[in-house]
C-alpha cells in the first residue's frame, strides 16, 4: 500500500472509531472540533484521490437515491415476531409451556431486553463490510433500503469498529430495530411545526424516514439503531447463547442496548423484574412498549423451535395502557375472509391516547359472555400501541336496568348461513364459502399488499366489484377485463385509471407462489406458514395433495394448520378456484433457487444430525429442498449424504457403516457455491 492510501486507511479507520465513541457510547474521546479536523482531512484526500474512497468511508453515508423505488430483498430466515404476555401468569404459562417440552429440571437461563418501538432491520455484512441492509416487510421479503440505513450514525459501515476487537466473521445477517428517540422526535417535531409541518410520533416519523426514496432527507432525521439478534453468522468463534451474542455484537461495535439487558438464572426473579420494570419504561430516552425475554441457550431454542410464525422460546411482555370509559351502543357482526365472525362494538366516540375510538372488537362470543357485556353498558376500553381497540369489561355499577345481554347469532348477518362452531375453538364461522361479505373480505386480502399486491385495488373496488356480480370468486379477478366497458360506465373509473388497474392485475400474475398461497385465505395459512409449506411441498400443487399427517412432519406446522390446509384442498369450489387460477395464467413461481435445481443435489437425499455451525435444521432443511434434493429423518442404504454438526449422535455412526458420504455445512456450501472464494 502506497503511503498516501495508509494515511487514508488510517484515518478513516480513527474517524470511524471517534463516531462510535460519540454516536454508539455517547462517550467521546476527543472535541467536535477535532474529529472535524481528522473529517475534512479525509474528505481533501479523497476529492484528490477518488480511487482511494472505499464503501466504509465516513464521508460515504449519504449515497444517491434508487431511482425506482426499493427492491426486494428475501430473508435468508424468516423474520419471526412474537407472543405477548401482559401479567406474571402469562409469564408463567409460557414456562410451563416449554418446560413442558424440555426433559424435567432442565436449567433454563433468560434474557430480558427492552421491546423498542422503532422498525426491524435486518443488516448483513460480508467480511466486515455493510453490504445490504433491508426492512421486516411480511417477515419473508422486505425492502433493500441499503442507502438509508447507511446515513445512520451509530450503524457500522465496517466492523469490526475497534482493530482490537476479533476479526468479523466472513458473513454477518443481523437484526436491529431502527428508532428516533424522544429528545431528537422533540427537537425534530419542533423544527418541523415551526414549517408547519407536523409528526404524530418517533416511530412513525421513523418510519417515514426510512423508507423516503432520497437518502439525503433520512439523513437529515435523527434516526438511530439497537442490534439485538444473530441471524446469520459464517465464522467467527463458538457462541451458544444470546447473552454471548449481545456481548459478541457489541465487541464487534454494534450498538447494543445494555444498560436494561439482565441474564437470569431463575424464573421467578425475571418475574419480578418484568413487574418492576415499568417504572423504568417512560425514563428511557427511547420509546420502548415493553420486555422482549429470550431463552437463553441456543441449543434449546433450536430444541424448542416455533409454532407458526412465533418462537416457543421468547415472548414479549407488556404493559397495560391507559384506559378510558364510554357507552356501548350496539354490538354488530363482522364477517371475516375465512368466515370468521368477530362481534364488535359500536361506541359513543370517545378519545384515548389522542385518537378518537367508536368502534372496539369483542373477540369472541365467549369473551362477551364471560366478561357479561350488555348493550347500552357503560365499557373500558383500552387501546395499546397499534393494537385495535378492545372492550376490557362492563361497569355494571353504572346500569340503569334497561341493558340488553347479547348472543352470537344463528345464523350469519351478511349470507344467512348457518353459523357453526368447532369444539376447542373460540371462534364462530359462517361455513358458506358463497356468503358475498366473506368474499368482499377474501378479495380485498387477495389483492392487498400482504398477498398478491395489485395497486389500484383496495377494500373499496372489492366492495364494489362484488356488488356488481364482476366478482364471484377469487378466480374472476382475473376475469375482470371482460367488463371493462362496464367499468368505464361507472362514476369515478376514467380510461386511464380502469387501464392501469387492468394492467396492475394482469402484472400481478408472475407473483410467486407464495402470495398466492397467502391470498387464497386458508385458515391459519399467513405468509410465515404458506412459507414452510412451499418449502416442504415444492409447488401449491403439489401441498393440495399432501395428506395432513405429512404436513404435521414440518417442524412449525400443527395438526390444526394441517386439517385447514387439507380441508381446503378438498373443498370442491377450491379446488374449482385454484385450477381456474392456474388456467388464467399465474405462474406461481417459486424462488429461483427452487425453480432451477442444483444439478448437484437433484435427487439426492439427505440426513441431518447435530448442530450445524449457522443454519438451523429448518433453514438447512429448506436449502437441500430449494436446490432439488430431499431431506428424510433416517440413515439408510438410500441416503446419498448425512449433513452432520456438532454432537451428531447414532446417525453418525450408521452414516459411517453404510459408507454414506458426510458433509458438513462448510461442504454443503461449497457445493452449492454458497462459500465465499
Ligand atoms: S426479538 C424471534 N428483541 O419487537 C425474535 N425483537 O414481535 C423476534 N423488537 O417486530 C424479535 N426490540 O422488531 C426482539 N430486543 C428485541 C426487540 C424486538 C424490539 C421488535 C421486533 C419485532 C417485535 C417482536
């Protein structure tokens, strides 16, 4: 290296290192004036020498904006969400939930972090350096906002910060939540009204600034970041539980939250503190909604694994919110897109938490019941965070006599059908799979941006479309173009706009098979779920003739996701929807992966055992299928290959007996062409 390029080396490395201590430590080592001098420094060199400018550069976090919006970016594991808890029992309930699936007196330690209320990140770094950084989106593909991220001081652009720190791992995926705290949102709020322009709050505004097209305005929004999870993690030393992983994040020069992280031993005293910690909550200098708690050893989340799209092995709990009191006026029944039928309340308008409320859910028959809600009740209601407003109980104190008990009817509000319930299942459902309001709602999600995203088409086109007799089944969406003239006959539906939503509809044909999975409104079935049954099944067609008892094989999936799925497929409209579906011209793809098999691995199959260094038996699982071959639970004359990690046990020396080649997941990857050169 030339003098000139080590001197620059060099102070981008101290420069680098002087934004942690200021922006993650908040404990500066040297005078604003002087990191400007070492900045402009930087800066004058680099005007001189552009070759010498590198991606970590500090003078680089404000790039230029991406010309056509944000692409997407597939996680490489699903971003889970979580549980909630709001008392001690729930707490409680939830230990004795997986202690119930861990062998007896297992020594289960916990970790409790602050739930912050900003927006997940997922950030990746390849040998040291940040390379794409995206948001949650549904969990399975967010958004590549790589340039925005990067305005954020406190993110690293290179790690390790400190060159005594380890070296960084050849490949990093982690997950952070990117925040404004209060005092910035303050500051922040007061510039803006003084302009007349107005924000409601951090995380909002966060938001916002985050997903703005031109890096140039997030940098200008005081936006910072908490990293508290390891997704991926090629290289670097053994780590075993989360408590080494936020240690081992923060050597590297994550910012990670530590003043309020506490490792337990025992169960009770994490009780206490999630109790106690509320008095802390509103004295942070960030918006935190709760405590996220997390098992401890990585081994037993592995064991203990997930139901749907939430972890067995943490939860979230948080605290009750303010509660406000108003009449009830009516209770009214809404049809859902699987059938279900939710009671909910219809209110004298009242304000909580400056947004005003008239209507809140009631859940469930059972919850009117129980709690005794009567119409013309004075009620509690409660609203937290950006959960729908919910009746909490009745003041019966305040009755005058004349309040009217309610009960779910017979029959469905919008259709007339029959209402049916399941034993062991709270909820009601109108089994008419004709009722016109189940499918204004099964429309309205086919085409929302959670399934297939065609823009232009929201609740108020389902709505109409229906009404109209244009739409009968999910299938006619695709069938709407033949009443085009009908269409430019309506108020409001100029050429243009009826073209463009013809071409949006058409367009949303190549959509992957997994939104169209998601959009088809089987019970139980949200994008985390139809995600692991593609991934097991290969193609939807193929899932429609899986018997449930395969499907309960899935790790994640249950018996009662199986049933829904196989009862669907056995339902003859369905069964009438999908092949029109398929006849119309969706192509329901799946990932590229999956669509060009691997030669490599195409109609091998494999065995897994042990602890694999950084995939989960479930990711591994997903990238043998994704590359065309198959994964069984026993070793035999059959296996082509045993994927085996640390501690493989008996299938290790079976594997060895029946000279089946084994693999670790260093080979596995180089196979695949997934190692690094
Ligand atoms: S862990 C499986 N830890 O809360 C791991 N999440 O539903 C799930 N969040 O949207 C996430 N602080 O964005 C975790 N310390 C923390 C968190 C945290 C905030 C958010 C996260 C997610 C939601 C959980």
């Amino acid at each position: 290296m030339s003098e000139l390029a080590e001197r620059v080396a060099r102070l981008r490395q101290r420069i680098n290192y002087h934004a942690y201590r200021y922006y993650v430590l908040s404990d500066p080592e040297i005078s604003d004036a002087e990191y400007d001098i070492l900045f402009n420094e930087l800066k004058r060199l680099e005007a001189q020498h552009p070759e010498l400018i590198t991606p970590d550069s500090p003078t680089q976090r404000t790039g230029t904006a991406p010309a056509e919006g944000f692409t997407k970016v597939t996680h490489p594991a699903p971003m889970l969400s979580l549980a909630n808890a709001t008392s001690p029992e729930d707490l409680r309930a939830w230990e004795q939930r997986f202690r119930k699936l861990l062998p007896p007196d297992t020594p289960v330690s916990t970790v409790v972090e602050p739930k912050i209320d900003g927006l997940t990140v997922v950030l990746h770094y390849h040998n040291g350096l940040f390379t794409l950084g995206a948001t949650r989106g549904d969990g399975i593909t967010g958004e590549d906002i790589t340039a925005n991220l990067r305005t954020i001081r406190s993110l690293p652009l290179r790690i390790p910060i400190h060159p005594d720190a380890p070296a960084a791992p050849r490949h990093l995926v982690v997950r952070g939540e990117a925040f404004m705290s209060k005092a910035d949102f303050a500051a922040f709020q007061a510039e803006q009204a003084a302009l007349g322009r107005h924000y409601v709050n951090p995380r909002n505004t966060a938001a916002g600034a985050l997903r703005n097209l031109d890096p140039t305005v997030t940098a200008s929004r005081p936006l910072d970041l908490w990293v508290y999870q390891i997704v991926v993690r090629e290289g670097g030393p053994e780590i075993d539980d989360q408590w080494s992983a936020l240690q081992y994040l923060r050597q590297l020069g994550f910012p990670v939250q530590h003043t309020q992280n506490r490792l337990f031993h025992d169960f009770a005293a994490l009780v206490q503190y999630c109790q106690d910690w509320q008095s802390q909550k509103d004295s942070l200098p960030y918006e935190a909604d709760g405590l996220v708690i997390k098992i401890n050893s990585f081994a037993l989340q592995e064991h203990l694994g997930y139901v749907g799209k939430d972890p067995r092995w943490a939860i979230a709990y948080k605290y009750p919110t303010p509660e406000v009191s108003t009449r009830l006026l009516d209770i009214v029944v809404e049809v859902g897109r699987t059938g279900v039928l939710t009671p909910r309340a219809d209110l004298e308008p009242v304000t909580v938490g400056g947004v005003t409320i008239s209507s809140a859910t009631l859940h469930n028959a059972d919850y009117v019941a129980e709690k005794d809600i009567r119409i013309g009740d004075t009620v509690v209601i409660r609203r937290a965070g950006d959960v729908i407003p919910r009746v909490e109980r009745a003041l019966p104190e305040l009755r005058h006599g004349d309040e009217q008990p309610w009960q779910m009817p017979a029959t469905c509000p919008a259709c007339g059908g029959a209402v049916v319930r399941y034993e062991g299942e709270v909820a009601a459902y109108c089994e008419n799979s004709a009722c016109p309001a189940q499918l204004v709602r099964r429309v309205e999600f086919f085409v929302s941006r959670q399934a297939m995203d065609i823009a232009g088409f929201g609740a108020r086109q389902a709505e109409l479309f229906v009404q109209q007799g244009f739409i009968r089944e999910i299938a006619d969406i695709y069938t709407l173009h033949s009443h085009r003239q009908q269409l430019l006959d309506m108020k409001g539906y100029a050429e243009k706009k009826v073209d463009k939503l013809l071409q949006a509809i058409e367009d949303s044909k190549a959509q992957p098979a997994v939104r169209v999975l998601t959009g088809l409104s089987i019970r139980f079935v949200g994008a985390a779920v139809a995600e692991l049954l593609l991934a097991h099944c290969g193609s939807i067609t193929a899932l429609a003739t899986t018997d449930p008892q395969t499907l309960e094989q899935i790790e994640g999936i249950g018996p009662r996701i199986a049933a829904s799925v196989h009862t669907w497929f056995s339902e003859v409209d369905n069964q009438r929807t999908f092949a029109r579906l398929q006849q119309l011209g969706l192509t329901m793809a799946l990932p590229a992966a999956a669509a060009a098999p691997n030669p490599a691995l195409a109609g091998t199959s494999f065995v897994l055992t042990g602890t694999l260094p950084t995939w989960s038996r479930q990711q591994a699982t997903e990238i043998i299928k994704a590359h065309g071959g198959k994964v069984t639970n026993a070793v035999s004359g059959k296996t082509d290959y045993l994927l085996a990690g640390d501690k493989p046990g008996s299938k290790f020396t079976k594997a060895q007996q029946l000279d089946v080649s084994i693999l670790s997941e260093a080979d596995l990857r180089q196979m695949l062409g997934l190692e690094e050169a």
